[in-house]
C-alpha cells in the first residue's frame, strides 16, 4: 500500500511541493545535481586556465627573442592566441564541450 501511494498520490504530493516551495525530495535531488555540475565546471574551469598559462609560459621560453621584438600590444594578442589554443588542446583531449 506504501509502495502504491508513493507511486500515486505520492508522487503528485512530492511534485506539488517541489513546485510550489522548491523542497523536498525532487528539490534536493535538483540542487545536490546543479552544486555537483558547479563543481564540475570549476574543476575544468581552473584546469582550462592553467592549461592555456602553461602554453603561454612554453611559448615565452621558446620565442623570446621574438616576443622582444614585438610591441606590447603584438605581444598582449599573440599570447592571448597562444593561451586559446592551449586551451582549446586541453578540451580537445579531455572532451570538455564548449558552452
């Protein structure tokens, strides 16, 4: 009988409330689902950037002399270039979707 109700007038209780009061069991389940999501997205978040400033800092190391050379906003651009190609690598290989 337990097993029927939960199935029915239950679960329309259960709705109900999520709706209404955003609590409850369904409610739960949707914000433990978005926190657990955010922290996902954090996680790739932070790896995404060190990813893009360690192809930075490669880049600095190997083109020196040609970063030397360039003016302060060649050289903004051409880093920039390098930290989202960086990134874009670590995506790639990870299969981390672009939102």
């Amino acid at each position: 009988a337990t097993q029927l109700y939960q199935m029915t007038v239950g679960r329309a209780v259960s709705n109900l409330d999520n709706v209404l009061f955003a609590s409850g069991k369904i409610a739960k389940a949707e914000k433990k689902a978005k926190q657990e999501q955010f922290a996902k997205d954090m996680s790739n978040r932070a790896a995404l950037m060190a990813a893009g400033n360690s192809a930075v800092s490669d880049f600095k190391k190997n083109n020196a002399l040609a970063l030397s050379s360039m003016s302060k906003s060649e050289q903004k651009e051409v880093l920039q270039k390098v930290r989202d190609e960086g990134m874009a690598k670590y995506a790639k290989k990870k299969d981390i979707k672009n939102k």
